[in-house]
C-alpha cells in the first residue's frame, strides 16, 4: 500500500512538472572572484585575498513561473593571494532559483569542488590541499535583457580543504568567495 501511495505521488508530481511548458535555457557564465581561506592557523601575513576569474556553463530547469533549479559546471581561481596557498577547481552548483520577477532572483544551494591545481611547493609544509571541497552558496541575480544577465553570489566552505595527515594538531581550513559574474542565455 505504501509504494502504491509513493508512486501516485511521484507520478503526480512529475505530472505538474510537466504541465509546466516552458523549456530549459542554456547559457555560459564569466566572472571575477575574491577568494580566502578561512582558518586560525594561516599567519596573518598570508591572509590577503586572491582575485581571480570564474567561467562556467549552466543550464536553467523551470518547475513552475517562479522556481527553477540551476546546475552549472564552472572552472573558479580560489584560495589566497600567496602563491603557496592557491588552488583552482571545477565546480558543479546546483541552485534553487526563485523568481521575485522577470528582473529579479534569488538563488541558494549546494556545491562540490574538484581540485584540480595547487601550487607545488607549499612552503615546506607537509599538507596538501584536499581533492574535493563541499560548500554551501547563496546569491541574487538581475535580468539585465532577456538573454544577458548579471549574479553576485557567497561561497561559504563546510569541509576541510587541507589534507593534514603530516601535520602534528591538524589544520582546519574552509574556502570563501565571492563571485560576480555576467552571463548569456543562448
């Protein structure tokens, strides 16, 4: 009986989703970022944020007039502005956009990050930045035509992003940024 429920449900609900007509849109994203590692053990002279560049493909995946999810895969520059401690991933967002207007909207959700370059010599120190980095982003976007548009978005890291097996104590350290970028929907 609960399986018969669960499946009317769901045929339910795709049901909606698909009586929604409008189609998905694609398009591509170029941004600047300003970048940090959050952490107690960097030394202060090590702080300085990096900027650095965000580029990426997204595509936009209505549910109804005002919600859409957005996945995106995107390359992103992160981590600070000395050289031993800079990393650049690829990242796949998957946002939850709520439209207040055809102009205006707000986007939240999850995000995984691939390492795939760090700087070389870390400075002497045993550890190495971790391979994936989870984190969490929130941002407001504007519709500036219909296929040009414009986002401000915060990355607020939850994992550890250093690999601390050779350091006695452990470092814990999470990513931070802030993006804007402009984009086109094709």
């Amino acid at each position: 009986m609960k399986k018969k429920i669960l499946f009317a449900i769901g045929f339910a609900f795709l049901g909606i989703l698909n009586s929604y007509t409008q189609e998905p849109t694609y398009g591509v994203r170029l941004g600047a970022n300003l970048s940090s590692i959050s952490s107690d053990e960097i030394p202060e002279d090590l702080e300085d944020s990096r900027f650095g560049i965000v580029v990426g493909f997204l595509a936009e995946l209505p549910i109804t007039e005002k919600w859409s999810i957005q996945p995106e895969f995107q390359y992103s520059n992160q981590g600070n502005d000395d050289k031993t401690l800079r990393v650049d991933y690829l990242q796949l967002p998957i946002l939850l956009k709520y439209n207040f207007s055809y102009k205006f909207n707000i986007h939240i959700g999850p995000q995984i990050g691939l390492k795939i370059w760090e700087w070389e010599d870390n400075a002497g120190i045993e550890a190495d930045f971790n391979t994936f980095d989870f984190a969490a982003v929130a941002g407001i976007g504007v519709n500036i035509t219909e296929n040009v548009f414009a986002d401000v978005r915060y990355g607020f890291g939850l994992s550890n992003i250093i690999d601390d097996q050779g350091i006695p104590g452990g470092i814990d350290a999470s990513n931070r940024n802030i993006q804007l970028s402009f984009g086109y929907k094709l």
